[in-house]
C-alpha cells in the first residue's frame, strides 16, 4: 500500500499538531530521526524523537526511523564494522519500542550524494555492514540515497544488499506522485517488488510551522505495537482421587464407600 509521509528533524509535539499536518496533506506516516547517534544533532533533537513519535501514533500516524551519520567521519564508521553499526540499529529499535510500535518495519540508513561523489567504496561498504547489521534483528534495513548511490550498491552481494530503498529525487510540482514505481533517474528493474520503494520527491517544505520532506512509499513502516496476549487460563485441577477412609474403605464419588481387601 503506498503511503504518504513526512520526514523532519524538528517534528511536532503535539497530537493536535499531527492532525492537523494529516489533514492538511493527507499523510498516513512520518520518519523521524534515531536521537543519540550519528551526526550532530540541532537543537532538541535528542529529546524530541520519542514524544513526537508517541504524538504522532496517537494521532494514527505510522511511524519510522532513520539513522543519520556523521558524514565528515564516514570512514571511522566503516573502521568499526558491524559492531559499531549495530549500535545504531539497537539504539533505534529501543527508541520505536519507547514510541510503542512494532519495530519489525523499515529502518533508514541515510547516505548522501555528496557522500557517493567523495568516496564511492566506502558507501559501498557502508551500506553493505549496515544490512548486515541488521541480520537477526527485527528492523528491516533500507537504504536511503540519490539514485547514483542506488545503482551503486545495487551490485553487493545479497546478504549485503538492503532489501528495501528510500530514493531521493526531487520533482519541480507540488502534486503527489502516486506511486514510487517509476522514479526519475533509477531504473525501474532496481528493487522493483512493490513493497520495496520509497519516493522522498520534493524537500524543505515549511508548513503550519515545521519543517519536512514529502514522500511516497510503500516499503513498510512501523504500527502500534499488539497488545500482549492475555495469560491462558490455569489448567483445571485433576479430578480427586479416592480417599482413604479407615480398614481398606475408600470415598467414591456418590458418597459411597469402597473396600479393598
């Protein structure tokens, strides 16, 4: 099902506030920011990402995370390999599990075009220990980038290619596209399984106050949590047995007595 979202670093706190961004742009979503990891954050951010997101779910948004590098020391990143990488991914399951949504959606890595342009492998690399990263756990890893980033790591090896991408491309319109089938500038065999694309299309939006990007995805984003399964009933007790009364007798049901010689 395709979706329109938002994704912002200085979010609404306020489910007033969210209903009011549904109603103005029809949006069923919003992406928000991992707090605590990667680049350096603006003012508020680190407090922001969870009352935000818990507003938004009250106002029946879905939700997602991205993880956000810092760009300047890319390489020290890839130095730590998957262990510094599934520091994030952990960060940012607890952080959906605080909001109080399953965190078995999409989880964002977000490389740039100026990052592709710089270092081509180490994005590469990158991307590659991401997915890895989150083998084993319940986030789902998607890649975000330009659509040169795309089709560069579009070669890695399964194991090491993210299933699902947020491809940013910018559209001069203010009309929604209606799906992230065909995007401009990536072939349209690249991750083409409906279920595996987001659209982030136009960018830096100022509206009712805030700040967003608009996209269309269909990858999935993460929902309410279930509630727990309520315990199951205690078994019946066994029936009991039959009681010794005195010189071999024994209580049957009835109120009859038993003897055994």
């Amino acid at each position: 099902m395709t979706q329109r979202t938002v994704d912002t670093t200085s979010p609404p706190q306020t489910v007033a506030e969210w209903q009011a961004l549904k109603a103005a742009l029809g949006i069923t979503g919003v992406l928000l920011y991992e707090p605590g990891w990667g680049a350096p954050m603006v003012s508020n951010f680190a407090q922001n990402t969870v009352p935000a997101g818990q507003s938004a779910l009250a106002a029946g948004l879905d939700v997602g995370l991205i993880l956000d590098p810092n760009h300047p020391t890319l390489a020290g990143l890839a130095g730590g390999g998957v262990t510094a990488m599934k520091v994030g991914v952990e960060m940012a399951i607890a952080t959906l599990q605080q909001i109080g949504v399953d965190p078995t959606g999409c989880l964002h890595f977000d490389l740039e075009e100026s990052d592709w342009t710089a270092d081509e492998a180490l994005c590469r690399e990158l991307s590659a220990i991401f997915c890895e990263a989150n083998q084993g756990m319940p986030s789902l890893p998607s890649q975000y980038g330009n659509p040169n980033l795309l089709a560069g790591i579009a070669s890695l090896p399964p194991a090491q290619r993210c299933e699902f991408v947020w491809i940013a491309s910018y559209l001069n319109q203010t009309a929604w596209p209606s799906s992230p089938a065909s995007v401009p500038q990536l072939s349209d065999i690249l991750w083409n399984t409906p279920g595996q694309r987001g659209w982030q299309w136009h960018g830096g939006q100022a509206v009712q106050g805030h700040d967003y990007d608009f996209s269309v995805v269909d990858f999935p984003l993460c929902k309410v949590a279930p509630a727990p399964s309520p315990a199951p009933d205690p078994a019946p007790a066994p029936p009991a047995g039959p009681t010794l009364l005195s010189s071999g007798e024994y209580a049957i049901p009835g109120g009859a007595k038993l003897t055994i010689p």
